[in-house]
C-alpha cells in the first residue's frame, strides 16, 4: 500500500532569499525606528490584523481565536497605521516616551505562492518569452519580539505571522498587502501594545 504526501509548493532559492532579506529590512527598519518608511512598506489595502486567542478545551479548539468580526488587539488599515505611526512622533504617545527598544527575529521563514503567483508564472511577457515574474505570495514564519524600555520594562512576544506580499517596482521591491499576527500567548503582561509586529 503506497500512501501519495503532497509536497508544499516549492519557491526558488532566489525567491526564498530574496523574501527573507524583505522581511530582515523590515525588521531593521522598526528597531531604527523608521516609521515611515516602515509604512511605505504596505500596500494602500493592508489588512493588520491581531486576533485575540483564548484558552479553549479540544473539542473548542475551533474557538481558539476570535473571528475577523470579533474583537482583536488590531485590526487596522493603512490609515489607522499612518495614525498611529503620526501619533508616535508627536511626542504624545505616553507610553512611547522614551520609545521602546525592539529586536524583531524571524525562523521557519516558508513562501507559498498563491493562485495568482502559479498563474501569472506560467505567463509569458511581451519582452520576448520569458516568464512573468510572480505577483503574490503568502510568507509563513514565526517571530519573537524583544520589547525594552526605561530601566526595567522587558517584554517577548513570541508567535507566528502571516503576510501576503506583492511585487511592486517601487521601494524594496515588495510590498505587505495582508498581515495576521497570532500571538502564542492567550493573556498579555505587557502594560501596552504600542508597538508594531
């Protein structure tokens, strides 16, 4: 008896790379505090979201998370995130004053293309034959995020982020047009969210 695994959809090594050094630029750009150009990094139909997670029995395990019409710790378009950005610089944003220091780490980085990526790959461009490049991808991985501020405040976030990147031909190159954050965590410690993931 022969038992047919599906393998994952597979990227080139190119692809992988060129992704994962999107995702450390982006990274470097929140510990810099960039802000704006972090911004620029998102596509004008961003969704970000942060479901709440709560502690359920297996057989509830399908009410693990809240619903994207349920509450959530963000749930924000790129207006919201401009806001909340701008409020950051005024200097009134209490809880950022003095600002957070913040190391963001990546692992287990996978890029599964999605329908529309697998359709346009098989494209050819008016240039002469070559394939298309690829529109949209969904990235996969897993994060930890070091918060310290004033002498004492630390704080990690540890979970798994989901973004859907867009090639575009301006910036880096790419851009975030969806972000889920799922925190492993069901109760925060922390005294506030008032930083990015």
């Amino acid at each position: 008896m022969t038992i047919e695994v599906s393998s994952p959809a597979r990227v080139s090594v190119e692809l992988q790379h060129e992704i994962e050094q999107f995702l450390y630029h982006e990274a470097q750009l929140l510990a810099d505090r960039e802000y704006q150009d972090w911004l620029d990094l998102f596509a004008d139909d961003i969704h970000y979201w942060m479901p709440t997670r709560y502690n359920r029995l297996r057989r509830e395990m399908h009410k693990e998370f809240s619903a994207p019409d349920e509450a959530a710790f963000f749930d924000e378009d790129k207006d919201s995130l401009s806001r909340r950005m701008t409020r950051l610089e005024t200097g009134m944003a209490w809880a950022e004053d003095p600002p957070s220091r913040t190391r963001h780490l990546f692992t287990n980085v996978r890029v599964v293309p999605t329908e529309e990526a697998v359709l346009s790959g098989s494209r050819r461009n008016d240039q002469g034959g070559t394939p298309c490049p690829p529109g949209e991808y969904e990235v996969h991985c897993n994060f930890l995020l070091y918060r310290s501020r004033l002498e004492h405040d630390v704080e990690f976030f540890v979970g798994a982020r989901t973004d859907r990147l867009r090639r575009t031909d301006r910036g880096a190159g790419w851009e975030i047009a969806r972000r889920k954050v799922v925190l492993d965590q069901s109760t925060l410690n922390a005294k506030n969210l008032s930083m990015f993931f």
